[in-house]
C-alpha cells in the first residue's frame, strides 16, 4: 500500500512538472504564430508571401501610378466607339468579327505607345528604337490587312475593305503638324468601300449599313480626341526615360493582384501523374473485308473489263433502242417535263443514269425596268452622303434641292425627268441609271460620275475639277467662267456637247462636241491615234 501511494505521489509530480514546461511554452508559440492562427515554416523554408507575414509587412501591392489624362480619355475611346464598333461586328460575325478584333488589338498597341510617350524621350524617327517602339502597333495593323488578303473570294469582301482601308487611321501622329488631316484622308478611303456597304444593303439588312455607320463614328471620334490632347502633333516627355526602358516597364505592368492566404502559403498536394501512354503491341489487325473478298478482287475486275472490250460489236449486243415514243426530240411533251419518265424495260444501268442529278439551272435574268415594283421617292441624308432615288418628276414645289457641304457626297440613282439644284460646295455627285435628268451645281471639291444616263444636262455655276460619263447617250455641259479648266473622260458615250462663255458675254455660249470616233495607226512599231473629223 505505501509503494502505491509513493507512485501516486511521484506520478502527480512528474505531471505537474510536464504542465509547467507546456505553460512556459505557450508565449513562445504565440509569438511564433502566423495572424491568423497557422504556425510559419522554419526561416529556411519561408517563400516570399510567409517572409512577409513573419515581418508584419503587408501583402497588398503598392498603388499605382494614375495615368495620364490622354490615356484615359483614349480608353474611353476603345470601350465607346470601338466596343460599339466591335459588337456589331459580332453581329455580323465570321470574318467581319474576326477582322473587328484584330482592330481591337490595334487600338490596345496604340494605347500601349501612348502610354510609352508619357514616360520617355522622342526617339530619332530614323533609329532602330522608334522602330522597336512600333514593332507592335504596325504588326497589329498588318494583321487586320491580312484578312482582306486572304479572303479576297468572300461575299464580305466590300466589308473587309472598308475597315482594312480605315485602318491606317492609327497611324495619324506620323503628320506631326495636322494630325487631324490624316484622319481625314483614312476617313476618305473607308468611305469609298463604305458608302458601297451602305448602297448594297440599305434595302436588304439595315444591321449592314449601321455597322458601317458604327465604323465611321470611330473617325469622328478619334478626331475630337486628337484636336484636345495633341492638336499640334504627338508629344513626348522631354526629361523622361529612355524609350526601351519606358516600353519595357509598358510590358511588365500587370494588373493588382489579391493578397496571398495562408492556405496558399502552405504547400499544396502535387497533381496526379498524366496517364500511361496507350500501347499499339497488341492491337488486332484490321478485319478483312466481307465475305473473305481481298483487294485482288479489283484486279481480276479490271482484267474481265478488257476482257468485254476486247470481244469487239458483241459488246453492244445487249443494248436496245430507245422506242420513238420516249424521244424527246419527237415528242415536244417530253419536253415539257423535267425528265422523260422510265419505261418497263429499262434495265439498272438506265435507271441509274435516269436518277442522277440535274445540271444547275441558269440564273434569272434581271427583270426590265418597266416590270420592276415602284418604290417611293426618296431623299434623305446618311452620314455624310445624301440620297436621291425613285423620283419620276419634280416635286411640287419645282426643282429638288439640296444643301451640300464640304464633306458630303451625293447619290443619285433611279430618277427620271427631274431638276436638281444643289447649293453651296460639295464633295462629289454620282449618277446611276437615271434619264431626263437636269443637274445644276455650284461648286464641287471633286467630280460628278455619270453612268448610264441618257439625255443628261448639266450646268456648272462655279468650279469642278473633273467629269466622268461612262454610257451617256446624250448629254448636254454648260460651263462657267470658273469651270474652263474642267477635265472631260469619256468612256462608250455618243452626242456629247460642251458649252462654254463666247467671248461675246456670258449670254453668247459656243457649243463643241466631243468626239466619238477615233482612227488608230501604226507608225514605227508604236499605235498612233487620231479623231476622226468630217468637213461637211
């Protein structure tokens, strides 16, 4: 009983001890331990994240530094116009929205060499360093032409011209003195395939013509930016860094990132191992092909082939005529139908010939004028193009008249038998199948086009640089004082008479006619050609 109770007594001692070691423990542990309750590894093992939490420094990621203004406000350009831009794309879709990301991508590179000329030193534009800088905006670029290029046989192809055309508007900082003109200039190209985009499907998909609407507002756009941050040319930081330098930070900002947990901080358990390689030692060969036939079977077919042409007219000795009443160059009936109906005693081969499939049907030729549905006069302004169509007279109120400006463009197409007045200075005029139709104008910054149009007449009050008729029969110029340096291209036209002020007044007009036939000759290995003139 005593040696019990000594063991007892020794027992609770050696407790008591143990207890006060682990209380003398427990602020050593405490000041060990993570925030959050997880004990760090050794200082041998900590990775960057636990290095940080031991020191009490904190995980989340310095501020950045808040970009310029013509940087922002050039992201609201991107996530504006250009997303609009990008969504109808979309719309569209196929290659139309694959070309509308590449020019997304573009717009991110410019972003990018904006940003680099906020930060560095205007480079030699000769150096290989402005190259460097835009090696990634001109590769962007190429890359939305590329499309075009390669789909030069798709139906979007008018589409795809627009934008590639259009594209070089990012390219407006190389004028260093009127940027804006060279936005001006890429907004004339695009338009040329645009307004054609517009023409084709303003009747037939309304989503067409708004893209293309869509695309234009990116010009309008870009331009008001241009004129507020850079309205003398792109600027750079004269006590910046050095472009390479400023380019390289560019690419090696990322975006913040979350503070890391101390469940990441600990180890995590390695991926499972890929699977084993599939073995081919014991796959089955390929079965044999039924009934036990091997491909011997299409030389023994080959040689009885030869063997029947070699037998001469008894070839044809099971072949019968076809009756009279199943000729169709006999019976005009037969004709009428889409085949001649199989007889009882056609064999296979016939009736597999018969069930072949038809040749294609010829397309529909366009229906005359005269058949074709009315559609309602139309006038109206898109853009910057004004279209005239479906007029057979003139209005009420007497002429058609418009007021044109500098930027805008006019269609006339389809009308007959109507006089139009246009006001002010213009772009450039087209006409396109129309007749009987009287034209006075002001001034022009380009050219009026003539397609198709009989007993056409024109009067021009003030300047025109170029007229262009292109199967004209008939037609009637009247030049001003002003307009005496027009330039007149003919193509397949007939009864073409200018007129210009005599030198009488400018009541007195004389009237030249321009000519139609030419004489060609060969002299000394080089076509001469002459006009035809006849003394009456």
């Amino acid at each position: 009983m005593a040696n019990t109770m000594n063991n007892l007594t020794t027992l609770i001692k050696r407790l008591e001890a143990a207890t006060s070691r682990l209380e003398d423990m427990v602020p050593t542990m405490a000041e060990n331990a993570s925030p959050n309750g997880v004990p760090l590894m050794s200082n041998g093992g900590l990775g960057v994240e636990q290095a940080d939490l031991r020191s009490g420094a904190s995980a989340s990621p310095a501020p950045s530094t808040p970009l310029p203004a013509s940087v922002d406000d050039f992201d609201a350009l991107i996530n504006g116009d250009v997303k609009s831009f990008v969504n109808m794309s979309e719309e569209i879709g196929g290659l139309v929205a694959e070309q509308s990301a590449a020019l997304l991508r573009a717009f991110a590179a410019e972003r990018k060499f904006l940003i680099v000329t906020t930060k560095a030193k205007k480079p030699d534009i000769q150096s290989p360093t402005y190259m460097e800088v835009l090696k990634d905006l001109q590769s962007t670029m190429g890359a939305v032409n590329d499309i075009r290029e390669a789909n030069r046989a798709s139906p979007l192809f008018t589409h795809l011209t627009t934008v590639s055309e259009g594209i070089n508007v990012l390219g407006w900082f190389a004028n260093e003195s009127k940027p804006t003109e060279s936005i001006s200039d890429a907004l004339g190209s695009a338009e040329f395939y645009g307004n054609r985009v517009i023409k084709e499907y303003k009747d037939k998909d309304r989503t067409h013509v708004q893209w293309t609407q869509a695309f234009y507002r990116i010009f309008k756009s870009l331009t008001a930016y241009v004129k507020h941050h850079y309205p003398s040319g792109l600027t750079w930081n004269n006590e910046g860094i050095d472009p390479l330098e400023a380019l390289q930070e560019v690419y090696q900002s990322k975006p913040p990132t979350s503070p890391p947990s101390a469940r990441s901080a600990t180890s995590a358990p390695p991926p499972p191992p890929p699977p084993p390689l599939p073995s081919f030692d014991n796959v089955p060969p390929p079965p044999m092909p039924p009934n036990g036939v091997s491909s011997t079977r299409n030389t023994s077919d080959m040689a009885a082939v030869f063997d029947e042409i070699s037998k001469g007219e008894a070839v044809t000795s099971n072949l019968r005529k076809v009756d009279p009443s199943s000729q169709t160059h006999k019976n005009p009936s037969l004709r009428a139908g889409s085949a001649v109906p199989s007889g009882p005693l056609r064999s296979d081969s016939q009736n597999s010939a018969s069930s072949r499939g038809k040749s294609p049907v010829p397309g529909k030729k366009p229906k005359p004028e005269s058949m074709r549905t009315k559609k309602p006069p139309r006038k109206e302004l898109e853009g910057n193009k004004w279209f005239i169509e479906n007029f057979d007279s003139n209005p009420p109120e007497g002429m058609l008249e418009i007021n044109a400006s500098i930027t805008q463009s006019i269609l006339i197409s389809r009308c007959s038998k109507i006089t139009i007045r246009v006001v002010g200075k213009g772009n450039a005029i087209a006409l396109d199948n129309c007749k009987q139709v009287a034209l006075v104008i002001d001034s022009l910054v380009s050219s009026v086009d003539v397609i198709k149009t009989p007993r056409f007449e024109m009067q021009v009050l003030g300047n025109l640089p170029t007229i262009m008729l292109e199967q004209v029969d008939g037609a009637t110029i009247i030049l001003g004082k002003e307009s005496l340096g027009t330039e007149l291209f003919t193509s397949k036209c007939s009864g073409i008479n200018v007129n210009v002020p005599g030198e009488g007044g400018e009541d007195d007009f004389v009237e030249m006619a321009l000519p139609e036939q030419v004489k060609s000759v060969l002299k000394n290995g080089q076509l001469v050609n002459e006009i035809v003139e006849y003394a009456g």
